[in-house]
C-alpha cells in the first residue's frame, strides 16, 4: 500500500511547480514564521499580484470554480471567487507561521462551534479508532487542535515537502500540540505504524481531495464533472475496521472556525471501496459548495471530459 494515500499536510501548490514558485513560497513561509503581521499588513498587495501574473494559478482557479459555480457563472464572478481562493491559499500560509507557536488553548480558543460532535462521539464509543478525511479547505491547523483536545492519540499523515522551512514549521507545531507525525513517504512501515494506531483505537487523519504522483485514485462525481480522489483512506478503513468521517474546518472570520463532522462512512469489504469514496466525495462537494472561496486548490482539479 506504499504511496496510496494522500498527504495531509503538504503545501498546496500548483502541481509540479517550478524551482521559482519553490523558493517563492519558502520566502513567503519563512516570512510567516517570524513576522507574520508582515503577509497579513501586505495581503492585498501579494494576492491581486498572484492573481494578475500568474496565468497557470488564474486558468486552474477559474476551470474550477466553473464546475462548483456553473458554466454560465460570469467571468467577473470567476474572478472575484478566484481571487478569493489565492487570498484563502495565501491566509493558509500566514496561519502556519502564525499558529507553529500557538498553544493547544489558543488554538482551541477559535472555535467557535462543531457541527457533527454528537454522531462522531457516538461513533468512537465502538472503539475501532477513526480514519479522518479532510481536504485543502479552511483552517486545517484548528480542525486538527480540536481532534486533539478530545483524542490522546492523533497521527496526522503527510508526505516530506521540498521545502525546509514549512517542513519546520509545520513539525515545531504538530510537535508543540502532540501531534504523531507519520510520513507516508517512508512506505510499507507507515501503513503497519496507522494500522496499529487504529487498532489501538487512535485516531488518523488524512488529505482526502486531491492524489499525488505515485498514488492511487479512483474517479468520483464531483458537481457537474468528476475529480479523482485518493484511494488510501478507504483502504486504511477496510484495513483495520475503522470508519471513514469527514472533518472540516471552516472559516468565519477574524479567526474564528466552526468545525464540520460528517456522518461516519464503513468500509466492510473491498467492495464498498469504491461507494466510500463516493461519499467522501460528496462530504467535500457540500462543504466546497457552501464555501467555494476557501478550498484553496490551485491546480485544475476536475478530470478532463
């Protein structure tokens, strides 16, 4: 199962992006490491900048948003959604040098409610663990804050970015939240470390909308097209006997964030692989749907007709 499921934690970047989007965007997290106020003060600035002189990032933005949108949505709309996805891909990288120093409390001092708690605790009485699936949207930092506040044990899985500096700040803050890290990069070893995890009843939290070079995927309806979603979670899932849930954190404002459960998803056999991916699909479509502005995707995410 090496290489089957997808990183929770990488920087969402356009894919293959060049070695000087790379060294770019490690300015930019290095800059939100210690002066964060610095990227929030300039915003404005850097994101109608990205907007205008980066066509790659404004035709996937705009291919997108026509799928959540409509096809008939006006190319004024497309662009001021779209500006709005670069604003939410750039407040992502403020919120990780802002946040590699917050406590659990001040991270959990942001929520401002959770939508879903009562099924997801009925869920965890059965004391199979979780497999949590989330996507490029919203706060991630904070919806992994509140999983810890009620889990002792949270292995988020990742894949070792090319970029030092958000590698960094991203482990001072996982580690300063006790957060197990598992790097998915490292093969066969991770699978058998989240296979134990879950059987332990722990809880495991992975990327669920987008596959990376070398994973497996399966093609799901996503609006009015398809999107290709990992396969790994579902396989983690029929794995060990642990349900599916989806879990988002979205924004609302001046920090605060409402955290979104959704209803647990089995995976009894291989052949409710395919139906549980469906539906992890249509966890992302509704929350995407209700916030488009914030799944901070910059790649062409929808498969070609």
């Amino acid at each position: 199962m090496a290489g089957s499921g997808d990183p929770t934690t990488s920087a969402p970047t356009l894919a293959g992006p060049s070695g000087f989007q790379e060294r770019c965007l490690g300015l930019f997290f290095g800059i939100a490491r210690v002066a964060p106020w610095a990227l929030r003060l300039t915003r404005p600035i850097w994101v109608g900048g990205a907007w205008r002189a980066a066509p790659e990032v404004r035709g996937a933005v705009r291919d997108n948003l026509r799928h959540v949108l409509g096809t008939d949505t006006p190319t004024k709309k497309l662009d001021r959604v779209g500006k709005q996805v670069v604003g939410s891909f750039y407040n992502f990288v403020c919120e990780v040098g802002a946040n590699h120093r917050a406590t659990l409390d001040q991270l959990i001092a942001r929520i401002e409610g959770i939508e879903g708690a009562d099924t997801f605790l009925r869920a965890r009485e059965s004391e199979r663990g979780a497999v949590l699936v989330t996507a490029h949207f919203g706060n991630f930092e904070v919806g992994l804050a509140a999983m810890r506040e009620k889990e002792d044990r949270v292995h988020v899985v990742f894949q070792r970015d090319r970029m030092s500096r958000f590698e960094q700040i991203r482990s001072d803050l996982h580690r300063q939240l006790g957060i197990i890290e598992t790097p998915i990069d490292d093969g066969m070893a991770s699978w058998l470390a989240l296979r134990d995890a879950l059987q332990a009843d722990g809880v495991v939290m992975l990327q669920g909308d987008r596959v990376m070079p070398g994973q497996r995927g399966a093609a799901v309806p996503f609006f009015d097209g398809e999107i290709e979603l990992p396969i790994g979670p579902a396989k983690l899932a029929l794995m060990t006997g642990a349900p599916l849930i989806p879990v988002f954190a979205v924004r609302l404002g001046k920090g605060r964030v409402r955290i979104v459960l959704g209803r647990p998803i089995e995976v009894p056999d291989a052949d409710a692989v395919e139906p549980a991916l469906r539906e992890v699909g249509r966890a992302i479509e509704r929350v995407v749907g209700e916030h488009p502005e914030q799944w901070h995707v910059l790649h062409r995410a929808f498969a070609a007709p």
